[in-house]
C-alpha cells in the first residue's frame, strides 16, 4: 500500500511537473522567446513540440513589415527626393531599374523629365502617384509621355481637375493601365523590396488620405515614403522601424503623429517643400517631435535634391 501509494504520488507529481513545464513552453513560444531555449524545456517536459527558428523569426519579420533583401556586394540603392518646391517628386534607381513617387507640380513635368534623363534612366520600371493633387501628380503626363513606363499605382479615387484629366489622357495615349495599391502587396525593384503599407483612404473631401503609402527594404536599411497621408492614416497599422521617412504631406501638423513617429524612429527624416510656401509647412511641432526623436532632418527647400544612397548596411548623402 505504502510503496504503491508512493509510486502513485510519484506519478501525479511528474504529471504536474509536466503540465507546468507545458505552460512554460506555451508562454515562451507566445512572447517570441529563443527557440533553443524552448525545443529544452520541452524536451525535459517529454513534449513533443519543437520550434523551428526560421518560423518564429518570419512570423516576427511578418509583424514589423517586409522582409531584408539579399544584396550584393557593391549594389546601390539611389534615393533622390528632387527639389520640385512646395510639391513631391522622388526618384529611386538600382542597378537595372528604377522608380517614381510623385513628378511635381504642372509647371515641373520638363525639370523631372530632365532629371530622370539625367540619370540615363530610359525606362520606369514604376511609377506611383500617390494621390490626385496638382503637387503630386502635375508632372506625371510629361513623365509618362517621356520614358518607357512599366506598372503605374494610382488611388482608385478620381477627380476632375485639368491636372488629373491630363494624367489619365496621357495613360490612355500609352495604352497603361492603372494598377490598384493594396496593403500588403510587394513587388521587387532590382533587389529592393517594395510594400504597400495600407489601403487608400477613399474620401472625396479630403484626397491627401487616398496617399499610397509605400516601404522599400534594400539590405539592413529601409525607406518609407507617405505621400500627403494624414494622421488618420497613420492610425491604420501599427509601423515597422525606418531609417529614412520622406515626412507625411510637406512637414504639416495633420501628419506625423508622436504615436506615429515613435514606431518608425527614423534615423534620417526628408521634407520635401517649398521655401516661404503658403501653407507654413514644415509646422514647427513637426520639426520638434523629429528632433526630440534625434533623427536627422534634410529638406529640400534648403538643401534642394538631396540624395541618399544605401549599400545595404548604411545609408549617406551624397551632393
Ligand atoms: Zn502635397
């Protein structure tokens, strides 16, 4: 009785012993915890459970935005944000390929174009128009009408500005097609992987929110261009880590929120505007939330194109 009432306890103890160390390995594999660390527990509790490194580090990469991209040795990633004034306009080229977000206002369709050539760039691989507005979308007839265009990103939200109508008569002209940006889709542009990090926001009253959004990773380093998206926007998602922030809709106080900003910590932020412009962009909130945050601020009203280049594992400026 005495020896089987022993060996009984016995049992039970294990099995306690067993449930606990099974709810240790549930609790380490929900907070993300080394996997080394759980296939042991696990195998001291006699569980059949093993966690596979690579899965627990995707679901982790899933979490925070695209993945890093394998770059080889001595492969650039060229990031222009053009000077084209109060307006956005940035260009970014690797080795085979290239990109553009934005051509400017009306009056800076030749500037982008020449740009572009400048670069002997002869074929758009993408081109995005991150929403209707004149400062976004005025150059983009001129650059369609100029180069060689791949896929073309617009919001599916319309309107019935001569800017816009233009845009569409040239799209037409070159048989494109537009294509519809959908949060979570990703393309590759050369080695650089590029995401769409929301769904436009389609609002006839306020055409800022239909703002394409998109990241690109090339390497260890990362890039994230909002276009004109407001803080709505902004409350969407939750932000992956950046370096490098071209600053939501010019520097103004209806993006870039302290929650916001503080997911993204950029080490570098662009803002790309106009000297003396009418809307008192960059707002000084702005500026002194990117400061308390310690990240660097170029802007191009005075610093005009500012160029950034990445090899992967760092990002400079050059000119
Ligand atoms: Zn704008």
């Amino acid at each position: 009785m005495g020896r089987r009432g022993k060996r009984s306890t016995k049992r039970q103890n294990r099995k306690i012993i067993g449930l606990i160390l099974a709810l240790v390995v549930i609790v380490l594999i929900a907070i993300g915890a080394n996997p080394n660390v759980i296939n042991t527990i696990s195998e001291i509790a006699g569980l059949n459970i093993t966690v596979n490194e690579k899965q627990t580090q995707n679901s982790t990469e899933n979490q925070i935005g695209n993945q890093n991209t394998q770059v080889p040795a001595g492969e650039n990633l060229v990031v222009d944000y053009i000077d084209v004034g109060q307006a956005d306009s940035i260009l970014i080229t690797t080795q085979d390929e290239a990109m553009l977000i934005d051509a400017g206002n009306n009056e800076d369709g030749e500037d982008v174009v020449e740009f572009i050539k400048s670069k002997g760039i002869t074929k758009l691989n993408y081109v995005i128009g991150t929403h209707p507005h004149e400062d976004h979308i005025g150059g983009m007839d001129d650059v369609i009408k100029n180069f060689d265009i791949g896929t073309i990103y617009m919001p599916t939200i319309t309107t019935n500005t001569k800017t816009y109508e233009d845009v569409i008569t040239e799209i037409e002209n070159k048989n494109l097609q537009i294509s519809e940006s959908k949060k979570g889709d990703t393309f590759l542009l050369g080695n650089a992987n590029c995401e769409f990090m929301t769904d436009s926001i389609l609002d006839k009253n306020n055409l800022n929110l239909s703002s394409i959004i998109t990241r690109i990773t090339f390497g260890n380093t990362s890039f994230l261009f909002m276009g004109d998206a407001e803080t709505e926007n902004e409350e969407t998602r939750a932000w992956p880590k950046t370096d490098v922030l071209k600053v939501g809709h010019h520097g103004s106080d209806t993006s870039s929120s302290e929650e916001f900003l503080k997911q993204i910590s950029p080490k570098i932020a662009v803002i790309s505007v106009g000297k003396d412009n009418d809307y008192g962009h960059p707002s000084d909130e702005t500026i002194k939330k990117l400061q308390n945050l310690g990240a660097t601020i170029y802007r191009t009203d005075e610093l005009g194109t500012i160029e950034l280049v990445s090899n992967g594992n760092n990002i400079t400026k050059k000119n």
